[in-house]
C-alpha cells in the first residue's frame, strides 16, 4: 500500500547528498525499497524493514532508534515520516536534532491526523529555520526544516530510551519502554488469554515442552506462563516480535525472571525453524497507520508452519475479528475455548501440512 507522506519525500529526496539518513518505522511500505536512493543510509526498529534494505545495497542498521551511538558518519539530511506513537516521534525529531550539524536539514512528513501540522511547528523551534512546506494530497504536508543553532530545549519525549518497571509478576519487577506495544499497562487481550491458559492446559495431551510466545512486545504472556502454570516451569520459551523495543525488554525481561528463553529478532515468527508444543499470540491488526489482514496471514501461516502436530495454537483476537474462517485454511480444529466482551480466545490444533 502507498503512504503519501513517505511518498512526498521519496520525490524529493533523490538529489540529496551521500549523506542522507533515513528513519523508517512500520510505516514504511516495503514496496518502496527500490526507490530511496542507493547512497542512502537507513536505520529501522522493524525487523521486516531491516531485512528488506539487507538485501538491497543499502547500509542499514536494526536498532530502537539509536541515532547517537549508530552512526559515526557524517549525516546533513535526516529523512522522517512521523510515527504513530507520539513519544516515538519526538525522541527522533530530538535525534535528528542532535546529529545533525548546523545547516543539516530534517526532512518531515505526515498526514494532519498524525499531527504532522504540530510536529513541523515543533520542529521549527528547535531547529530554528522552516525552509520549505509543501501540501501533498489527503491532508498529507512534507516540511524541510534547517538546524540554525545548538539547544537545550529539546522535545518531551518521556525519557524514551529508559525501560521502566511498570507492575510485578510473581513478584519480580516487569520492565517496559516506549515504542512497544501498550508498553504501560497490561494489555486486556493477553490478560484474557493468560487468565484462560489454567483451562487449557488441563486438558491437554500433549508434551509442553517447547512455548513460542509469538509477537511478544515486552514478554508479558511469557512471563505470566512462567510463573502461574507448573506444568511450563521447565518449558523452553521461544519469544519473538518484530519491533527492536520490544526484543530489548523481554530480553531483560526473561533474564530477570530467570525464565529459559531464547528471545529472535523476527517478522511473524517467518525464520524460524523448529515445531512448538504450545503457540501464544494476541496477534498485532494494524502496521503503522493502516489496519492489515496481510499480517493475519502472515501469523496464520507462521502459526501453521511452527505447531507440532500435537500441539496446541492459542490466539486471543477481539471479538469483532472472524479470524475462524480464515484458520480453517491452516487449521483442522478451531475451537472457541471463552468469550468476554471484548475479547474471544480461539485454540488452533491439528496443522495442515
């Protein structure tokens, strides 16, 4: 799918210098690769985008925004589409500050409902110089905006790169940042599905030897499995997502919480390579700004791909999600185990291969 913003600076960005920087997030269409310039740089937090440009000439880096401590080269053009997360966008406007020489330029994109109208204003204050606005179609404005000077009043951006502990499981602390998903609070999909898993796992049959909690964020349905169900105490989990944020707190997660993990940068669980006893996912409906039934599919057929023959798919989804109908193309037995309000946990078994 097209994304104007992005789009508007792709035109106007084919001339720039060598030392260009590019900063993608999940919004980036993938499709859109082979457009941005060769002697460019780019620097992602998604693992999709990472392993796109890897394969391209591109030099790119994988990382949650680390601007500073990433590029040792010069850079005098930062590219940006803003993110949909507001603290996001201003941790990299407040790199692009700091990295940027006097007379680099930040070029900045956006739709009026991602607030792009405020960030450009924003950005403005802190750089110093508006150099150029232009209007592109469906509300979308790209700005180039001009460091003039050095300064200390920097964008809030709610201490981004600070993992922070947010409540306790089992009594040990549970850390978690900005930049993964509901990163503060207990998301109420995976609190259902962990609060049903007692349930489930009484019944089954099979070995539960090998868990993969797929699409993890901060490693939450891990950590609670961990803890509350005896029968995974000795389980060796699999923890993947597809966001840098997020692999960087379960990885301190599990280490803290002395769980058996591996925790792998990936998208959807696509390169990995073994068959799991037990599969967990509130599985993610929207990349970037857009709601997408490609990544449904793409977690489908991971979910397909990975689950023992003997094992059991566990799939919290909102209600509203008809996600049994498209199971049944990967998927012998689907089963409706609870329903709440909100929400309905769907167990998945019996693979077709």
């Amino acid at each position: 799918m097209t994304d104007t913003p992005y789009q508007l600076i792709l035109a106007n960005t084919q001339t720039q210098s060598d030392n260009c920087l590019w900063v993608m997030d999940e919004s980036f269409p993938l499709s859109d690769v082979a457009k941005v310039a060769k002697q460019h740089t780019v620097i992602t937090n998604r693992y999709d985008c990472y392993q796109a440009f890897k394969n391209t000439d591109h030099k790119v880096y994988f990382n949650d925004f680390e601007l500073s401590n990433t590029i040792t080269s010069p850079i005098d053009c930062i590219c940006y589409r803003v993110s949909k997360e507001k603290t996001v966008t201003h941790h990299v406007i407040n790199q692009a500050f700091q990295k940027l020489p006097i007379n680099g330029e930040l070029h900045l994109s956006g739709f009026k409902g991602d607030g792009i109208k405020t960030y450009i204003d924003k950005t403005k204050s802190l750089f110093g110089e508006l150099v150029s606005l232009e209007n592109g179609p469906n509300t979308a404005k790209y700005a180039v905006i001009r460091k003039t000077h050095e300064s200390l009043d920097v964008l809030d951006d709610k201490q981004y790169v600070e993992p922070r502990e947010i409540f306790t499981i089992g009594e040990q602390g549970v850390i978690s940042k900005p930049g993964v998903f509901g990163w503060n609070k207990e998301d109420q999909g995976s609190l259902f599905l962990s609060d049903n898993l007692s349930s489930v796992l009484e019944n089954s049959k099979g070995k539960l030897e090998n868990v993969l909690d797929l699409g993890c964020g901060y490693g939450y349905l891990s950590l609670r499995a961990f803890h509350e169900q005896p029968l995974l105490r000795h389980a060796r989990f699999t923890l993947t997502d597809n966001n840098a944020a997020a692999i960087h707190c379960a990885t301190i997660n599990t280490q803290a919480h002395k769980v058996h993990a591996s925790v792998v940068a990936d998208n959807a669980g696509q390169q990995l390579n073994e068959r799991f006893d037990l599969i967990l996912c509130n599985p993610p409906f929207h990349k970037g700004f857009e709601v997408s039934s490609d990544i449904t599919e793409q977690f489908l057929k991971s979910t397909q791909r990975l689950l023992d023959k003997r094992g059991i798919a566990l799939w919290v989804v909102n209600q509203f999600i008809g996600i049994e109908k498209r199971a049944s193309t990967h998927f012998s037995n689907i089963e409706e185990v609870n329903r709440n309000k909100s929400f309905k946990l769907i167990a998945l078994s019996k693979p077709k291969r």
